[in-house]
C-alpha cells in the first residue's frame, strides 16, 4: 500500500522522522550543556544530582543523551545550574562573539542612560550601566521582597537616597542595599558620573 499523503502534500512517515531526528538533537544538545555546566563547575555526577535533588542514574541519562526528561526535572537541572531550562537546550555557540556597544539594550530614565551591561541575560540578576548627566537625578523601581542591589561608582560622584538615608559614592566606592523599598541616584557634580548596579532578584 502507497503512504499516504495528506492534502499538505506532505508523507506522515516523513514528519515522524523529523520529530524523532529532531528530539535526538535535542536530547544530544541537553546532554552536552548539563556535562559541560558541570565539569566547569567541578563537580561530580553524584554531586550534582544531590544538588537537584534527583536520583544518580537520572543525572547519569541526562548526560548520556538517553534520558526523556519531564519538565520538573529540567527545572530542577536548570535551578541547581542556575541557568535558563533554554539554556539547557541551546544550541552549540562559539567560544567567543564580540558585542558593539551599539547592540547592547539601552534605556532612557530622563537624561540618564541605563545601558545593559551582558548581551545575555542572566537568571535572577540584572546588570547595568548608568549614565548620569551633570546634576541628573533617577528614581529607581523597587523590586521584589528580599531583593539586594548593590551599586558602584566608576566615576564622578552619586548619592543614593534609600529609605530617607544618603550615601554619597566617590569612584570605586559601593554601597549594598535593599531593592525592594523606594530609592533614587542623583549626580551633585558638574560632570557626568557612571555607575554600575547589580540586582540579585529574591526568588519566590
């Protein structure tokens, strides 16, 4: 009997094989991501799967290419990890890609820049570069509960208002405090003044 082809024009048998070819690469790419996050984090199988809180021989097919893994346990991979379940997935990247200022994401609070620090995101952390003008002020966005920021000064001089309470920042000072309660950045100077914030969101 001649397969049949639907009226797409397509043969079922071929799309099956597609999807199988398709899930092998997939199981083949998650492999090599979850061995290669933990040999970099130099730790052993064992480890890593009493990190994820899951049984060795489930880690043992997830890095042999034979597991089928549900999406709980991906999660807990990708939360052990500290890494996007995507990433667990992604393709092969080079080892090194060079980013022009002009890709990276900017945003403008005014006359103050706040320019995104790594062109890939990094899960429950948010890195940027802050531009402020001669006498600019920005307020910033409170967070989550449990969130801590901490800010930098590169150049010029900041004041950071949380809570009522100034901090004045000279170059390379930091300050390290709560984001989740209102706060704002001014620069008192007459020229341009450059921070650096990192926000370690709270996870719920």
């Amino acid at each position: 009997m001649a397969p049949r082809i639907p009226s797409d024009g397509i043969d079922d048998n071929r799309l099956e094989l597609g999807y199988a070819l398709g899930m092998d690469d997939v199981a083949s790419r998650l492999a090599r991501n979850v061995r290669s996050l933990r040999e970099t984090r130099a730790l052993t199988q064992a480890q890593m799967a009493k990190l994820a809180s899951l049984p060795r021989a489930t880690w043992a097919n997830l890095e042999s290419g034979a597991a089928n893994p549900t999406l709980s346990v991906l999660d807990r991979v990708a939360t052990a990890f500290q890494v996007t379940i995507e990433e667990l997935v992604a393709a092969a990247r080079s080892e090194a890609h060079q980013y022009p200022k002009a890709s990276l994401p900017v945003k403008m609070r005014g006359t103050v820049a706040v320019r995104k620090l790594l062109p890939d995101p990094i899960p429950g952390m948010e890195i940027d570069r802050i531009e402020l003008p001669p006498k600019a002020k920005m307020i910033g966005v409170p967070h989550t509960p449990g969130t801590r920021e901490y800010l930098t000064c590169e150049t010029g001089e900041i004041v950071l208002i949380a809570s009522g309470e100034e901090y004045r920042l000279a170059a390379g000072d930091v300050v390290a405090f709560r984001g989740d309660q209102r706060h704002s950045y001014v620069n008192p100077g007459a020229r341009e003044a450059i921070a650096y914030s990192v926000v370690v969101i709270a996870r719920r």
